[in-house]
C-alpha cells in the first residue's frame, strides 16, 4: 500500500460538489481553506496512486492537482538464517 498526500487547488464555486466527489472517491480531507483542499489518498501500487492522482484533476473544479509527500512501496523483507 502506498500514501500519498498532496493539495488541490479548486475554483470556489465549486468547492461543496469537489468536497462530496471526493468524500464519494473515499479521498481524506485534511484541511480546506479558500481556493485549497489538503488531502490523504492510498492506492495498491505507484500506478494506482498515480492513475488516482490523474483522476482528482479531472473533476470540474479542480484546477490543480499536487502531490507533496507520498510513501515508497513496503517490500518484505527476507527471513535472515537464526
């Protein structure tokens, strides 16, 4: 599983219809203030997350989509000999 957190920047007169879109879309919010919404999204992979990314960008409002953070994938690691 990978995090990712970022920002949109959102046109205001948009902003109830992009908060219950994304609230549909299982995004957490973690701060709007004026034109800016923080959020927290999770995806299975690097691809997930990405095509999750590119989906915010499409809804109307949104202006701008940035990711600022996001987690690198958990690989497993290998039992060491006892």
């Amino acid at each position: 599983m990978i995090v990712g957190s970022g920002f949109l920047v959102i046109d205001v007169s948009f902003r109830e219809q992009i908060l219950k879109e994304l609230e549909a879309r299982g995004v957490e919010l973690h701060g709007v203030k004026d034109e800016k919404v923080v959020f927290l999204a999770e995806g299975e992979n690097a691809m997930e997350l990405k095509a999750r990314m590119d989906s915010l960008q499409r809804i109307e409002g949104v202006q701008g989509v940035y990711l600022t953070y996001f987690s690198l994938e958990d690989h497993k690691k290998e039992e060491e000999p006892g």
